[in-house]
C-alpha cells in the first residue's frame, strides 16, 4: 500500500488498495482517510466519478482500531427501495444475464471479479432492463454494481 504524509509527517491518505489478498490496484477517485494525532486511522471516505461508485462510505475507528460507525452514502430506506425493485436473472449464469428494474432507471452496470477488478463496464445506459453477455467471464463469483438514480447496489453473480 502506498501512503501519503503532510508537511509536518503525518499520515494523510492510502493511495493503493489490495483486495482479498489478490493484486493491488490505483483506486481510480477521490478517497480520504482521516488519522488521530498519533497517526490512527480514525475513519476513512472514499468517492468515485459517475460511472464507478458515487460514495462507499464512511467508517469511524475507536482508540483499538474496532469499527464504531459506518455511514452509507444514502438513507437506508432509499437503498432498501431500489434493491428491492431489482432483478437479476438467471443466477447462476452461463451465457448472459438480465437485471431489470421495474421503478427505477439503469444508468450503468459493473461486473467486478473478487480481486476487485472491473471485468466488464455498461456505462451510459438509461433502461429499466439490461442483458449482459457473460460468455467471455472464467466460471466464478463476481459482483455486479447496478447504478441508477435512486443509488447503487451491489450483487453477487456466479458464472458456470
């Protein structure tokens, strides 16, 4: 992990993350993490341009590094309404896959694989339905971000 310090040495921000132990990869936005004054990490944001994630969230530490807060980038029941109006289908999948929203506008998908690369990116989309060509994906669990204007949600798609 590669680390920024400020002027007088302390610890500011983490410029690269690892995922599950695989390969390390540039986070591609804005990402803050926020130190107490003996350089621990107290909590940590991070933001990403319209196509990738808008906001992960926030998570606050206590003095033993245990989590004690973690803010979403919405309200919970603004979430918790768009999940449920999604459907992601067939699962697992082979050849493709469709998501399909019945009250909520699509505007991008992402399949990420468990290392935390984007394999493949639907982007500049504006439809209630979206079908996917898996074909060209390894067999394996992959998770799939569905951005609309209602937010983002993350699924778990298997590949057969």
């Amino acid at each position: 992990m590669d680390y920024e310090y400020d002027q007088d040495g302390n610890l500011t921000t983490r410029k690269n993350y690892n995922s599950f132990g695989g390969s390390t990869f540039e986070l591609g936005g804005i990402y803050k993490y926020f130190y107490t004054s003996n350089n621990q990490l107290e909590s940590w944001e991070l933001y990403f341009n319209e196509t990738d994630l808008i906001e992960v969230g926030t998570v606050t530490y206590n003095a033993e590094g245990k989590k004690l807060e973690e803010l979403g980038t919405m309200g919970v029941s603004n979430q918790n309404l768009f999940a449920n109006n999604l459907r992601m289908f067939p699962n697992p999948a082979t050849d493709q896959f469709t998501i399909f929203s019945d009250k909520n506008i699509i505007t991008a998908v992402d399949i990420v694989d468990t290392t935390g690369k984007v394999v493949l990116k639907e982007t500049n989309l504006s439809v209630k339905e979206a079908t996917l060509n898996t074909s060209t994906l390894q067999s394996g669990v992959y998770y799939i971000r569905v951005v609309s204007s209602k937010g983002i949600v993350t699924n778990k798609l298997v590949v057969q």
